[in-house]
C-alpha cells in the first residue's frame, strides 16, 4: 500500500456571537482537515485547530515527503518528517504534522479492522471507507460483541486511591 495524494481542506464556521478566549474575541473558528489516500482506495483523515494558513503551508511542504511511502508505518512517517524539519520551530508545524499523523492512523486502523475482522465486518468498514458501493444495511448480519467473545471493560481511576473495573 502506497500513499498517492494527501489534500489538506480548511473549514470556517462563525460563531453565532463573538466569542472571548483569554486575551482575544474570535468570531469564527477554522479548522484543517487532511485527507491521505492510498492506491489501495482507502482515505484516512486528521484534523488540527490552529492558525490555519501556516498549518496548510507546512502540509504542503510535507506532501512530497508521504507521497510514495508506505502509510502503515505511522511513527516512523511522524520521525522522518520530524527529522527533516530540523526542529524548526515554524508556526504550523506541529499542527499539520499532527493532522498527518492522525489520518496515518485512520489508514492503518482501517486497513487491520478490513484484514482481520469477520467477513460481514470487512464489507460494513469497507463501506464506511468507501470501497464499496453502498448496498442493502449490512447491520443486520453483525454478530453481537457477547457472540463473538469480546468483552468491553472501561477503567477509572478513583480519587480515594483504589481503581474501578467495570465489565460490561
């Protein structure tokens, strides 16, 4: 699997009134969404808040440096871009680099649920990512997570000291 483009998409969307944050009023809030695709058809995205021109500068620097690799290998992507800015400290960067590294994992998080789920789970995410045309709700053939042997558990750390494990 190899990555073929990467688009970066700025969002803006006003505030209803002005809106106080610290020192500052805003009135709009934007946003950036990157999309990554892959030859195999599969698009990941990631998004950052931030200043929005510097953050889609620096995403188009890093384009050449995915276009070509291999997207299953986030961390690795996330420390050669890393390297190769030379720790410059460039209003953007760690924005946009955040966003590359959040659509990398869509990919690779998309790519293990497609390879290794059940058949009914492979066609319902392979929708959901747009391989597929959308066909008849695939919902009806799910097994429930108790038929199929997973057992969902949360944590929460107490403030007296003594952990909570509940299982579902």
């Amino acid at each position: 699997m190899i990555i073929t483009k990467v688009r970066a998409s700025t969002i803006e969307a006003a505030f209803p009134q002005p809106l106080a944050y610290l020192r500052t009023w805003y009135d709009k809030r934007t946003a950036i969404i990157v999309e990554i695709e892959t030859d195999k058809g599969l698009i990941g995205r990631g998004g950052c808040h931030g200043p929005v021109e510097p953050a889609a500068n620096a995403i188009a620097t890093m384009t050449p440096w995915l276009v070509g690799e291999n997207p299953l290998r986030p961390t690795l992507l996330r420390q050669s871009i890393y390297a190769r800015l030379d720790g410059c400290r460039r209003a953007g960067v760690r924005e946009a680099l955040t966003s590359i590294y959040a659509a990398l994992w869509d990919i690779t998080d998309k790519q293990q649920l497609l390879s290794n789920a059940p058949a009914a789970w492979s066609a319902h995410f392979a929708m959901k990512a747009r391989l597929l045309p959308p066909a008849e709700p695939i919902e009806k053939e799910l097994p429930k997570p108790a038929m199929i042997g997973i057992a969902a558990c949360s944590h929460r750390p107490s403030l007296q000291g003594a952990n909570v494990v509940r299982r579902y």
